[in-house]
C-alpha cells in the first residue's frame, strides 16, 4: 500500500481529482476555522494499512463503527479506540434500545453519504435530519486529537478532539449534551432511566477493553 510520507497542513494544494464528498469536508472545516494534519494513500481497509498511516500521521486512527437497532430505526455511529472492542449487550443496555447489529451499507451511504472502510464522525455533515446518534467512548473524547477519514479512507486526517467537539458537533446539529462526563456506573444508570433519545443528543458511553478487531463487533452470548 502506497503512502504519501509527507504530513500535510490543511486541505490539497488541488481538489479537482478530490470526491465532492471530501472537498465538502475540507470546505466546512476551513469555514468553521479548524485546523488538522493530512496524510494521502492508498485505499486503508486493513489494521496494518491503518497502522502503517498512523506512523505518517503521528495520530491513532479512531475506530467507527454505523450501528442500528434491531427494528432498523434507531442509528448510531460508536467512535472508539481502535484496539478496543465491545459487548452489544452493554451498549444496548446503556443506549436503552433493542440488540444493536451492523447497519446495512445502503443506510450508512443513505445518512452519512459513506461506503464501509470509510466511516468517520465527519460524515454527521451529511445527516441534517440528525437521524443518526452520536456515542463517544470516553478515552475518545478525553484525547488531544482524533484521526478520521473525510468520507473517504484515502486520506486520513488528524483534529483536535477540542475543535470536533466545540466547533463541528455543533456546527452539524450534533451538539454535546453537558451532562456526559460522568463515571462508567453513573452514566450507565442515567441511560437505563433517560427518557428516549432525542434526535441531536450525544453521549458519551465507556465501552469493554478487549483484544484488537478492527471492524468487528465482540457479541456476548
């Protein structure tokens, strides 16, 4: 896989050849004043293309996962580290919602206007209906940066996990709720007894630590 060894400031000298999905991207951050780093390559559908992108980067890559409840309802995008896993049971039990599974490709490319291997917190630009819900393991929110792909995994960028939050949450109606920061006990005891979710709210959820499975989800029996 080839890899542009060079770590740029900001969007390309040149869009033209760019997805307009991406050109998108670096349009709304350079209006919203949010700087980042950028690293060019070959399609990144692997863990060893992602960690091979990281050393260029000098950022770990956030792992994203498109979710939906059982009825197909209810969606949700899961930012995490990328070595950890977790149970569904949990995070359906937290979220107080039916088993969740993998969304369906059509819906991921019908909300975030994303094909797999490029899901990315920076596709909620393209969800103006809020349909899907934002949940932030919290080591993700509590990080300096957070490495995320502009819609497409053939460049990876590097953003202040600060600017995400304050500026393009808000900027794409998918604002923070202020009551997130809370311990894993507490957090999960407030969900059990939240009333449904609202469209536009976030939580932050804390997940199970687990051995590396890029892209998977670990099932509880």
């Amino acid at each position: 896989m080839y890899i542009d060894p060079t770590r740029y400031s900001g969007r390309p000298a040149d869009c033209a050849s760019r997805l307009p999905k991406e050109q998108r991207c670096y349009d709304l951050l350079d209006r919203l004043g949010i700087a980042y780093f950028r690293v060019d390559h070959d399609h990144a559908d692997t863990i060893e293309a992602c960690e091979a992108v990281e050393q260029v980067l000098g950022e770990k890559i956030c792992k994203n996962l498109f979710l939906c409840n059982r009825q197909k309802t209810q969606f949700y995008l899961l930012m995490l580290e990328g070595e950890k896993v977790f149970k569904t049971r949990d995070l359906s039990k937290q979220l107080g919602v039916a088993r969740l599974s993998f969304a369906d490709p059509a819906d991921m490319e019908k909300y975030l206007d994303i094909t797999p291997g490029s899901v990315s917190v920076l596709g909620l630009m393209n969800d103006p209906d809020n349909a899907v819900q934002l949940v932030i393991d919290r080591p993700i929110a509590e990080s300096a940066s957070i490495g995320c792909h502009p819609c497409i995994n053939s460049s990876t960028l590097a953003i202040a996990t600060a600017d995400i939050l304050e500026k393009f949450l808000p900027a794409v109606h998918h604002p923070p709720s202020s009551s997130t920061f809370r311990t894993r006990s507490n957090l999960s005891a407030s969900l059990r007894s939240a009333p449904p979710l609202h469209k536009g709210r976030l939580f932050y959820a804390r997940t199970q630590g687990g051995s590396p499975c890029q892209g998977e989800l670990a099932r509880s029996a």
